[in-house]
C-alpha cells in the first residue's frame, strides 16, 4: 500500500523532488539499518545498509563534474565517505555511527532544498532526474514586454 502511494507520487515530482526522495530513502534505509542492529537481525541489517549504498552510489554516479565543477567534486567525496562510515557501521554494529551518517545525509539534503529554491539549479540534474516538463522547457522563458529570440534551429 505505502510503496503504490510512494510511486504515484513520485510520478509527478519535480526533478529536485526526486533528490530529496533518493535523500530521504537513504536516511529512512539507515534508520532501519540501526534499528536492525538493536534487534540483532543481521539480514535486515544488511539489506536495509546494501539500499542505503545503492542510493549513495546512485548520487554519486550522476554527478556532472563538467557542471558542478567544484561543488560536484565536493558531493563525491562526500557520498564515498558516507559509504566508507556506512560500511564501517554495519560492520562494527555501530548505531552511533550510523546516526552520525544520517545527520550528515540530513544536512545535505536540507541544502539541497536550499538550491531547489533557485529556478536554475534543476539545469544541473542529470537527465534521468528531470520531468519531462523540465526536460523540454525553454532554458531561458520570454520576458514580458520583449520580443522572444529567434530559434537556432535550421531546416
């Protein structure tokens, strides 16, 4: 039931809301990951930690260094130690430590709501991340009382 209502509104999502839902994943995934540890179940442990790390490899694979230049490099460093911490944690059975990659995961993902507010951060997402309203947008919309550019485009 939740998993159909997760879908559907995932259908309509921005290319941002898609972001911050792959954030969210993780952290859910990394809650459930320390709660199996309380409870001893090292199969649901090591499920809920190989989702987190699909999520965090997911991120870090759709970087576009040639566009995000510095910030890019910056989030890959930072997706690969939150795996190393993530894969230290399971191994350990650290709860602390796994909290400690959820409130960094947080922190990032609350700045990404920061960027979401400006209307030219969806141009860096990777395509797959995109609507296709966002997709097939003019790049840069008309403004009012201006005559629209012509068309680069040749028959």
């Amino acid at each position: 039931m939740e998993s159909s209502y997760q879908q559907r509104t995932l259908i309509g999502a921005t290319g941002m809301e898609l972001v911050l839902a792959l954030y969210d994943g993780a952290i859910r995934f990394l809650y459930r990951a320390s709660q199996c540890i309380e409870d001893h179940d090292v199969g649901g442990r090591r499920i809920a930690v190989s989702r987190a790390l699909d999520i965090l490899m997911y991120l870090e694979a759709r970087l576009r260094p040639d566009l995000g230049g510095a910030v890019a490099q910056s989030l890959s460093h930072f997706y690969a130690t939150m795996f190393t911490l993530t894969l230290e944690a399971s191994h350990y059975e650290s709860t602390e430590q796994l909290h400690e990659v959820i409130t960094c995961v947080r922190n990032v993902r609350d700045a990404w709501v920061v960027v979401a507010r400006n209307p030219d951060a969806n141009r860096v997402l990777p395509r797959e991340l995109r609507t296709k309203e966002e997709l097939f947008s003019t790049p840069n919309p008309p403004v009012p009382g201006q005559e629209p550019t012509a068309s680069h485009w040749s028959a």
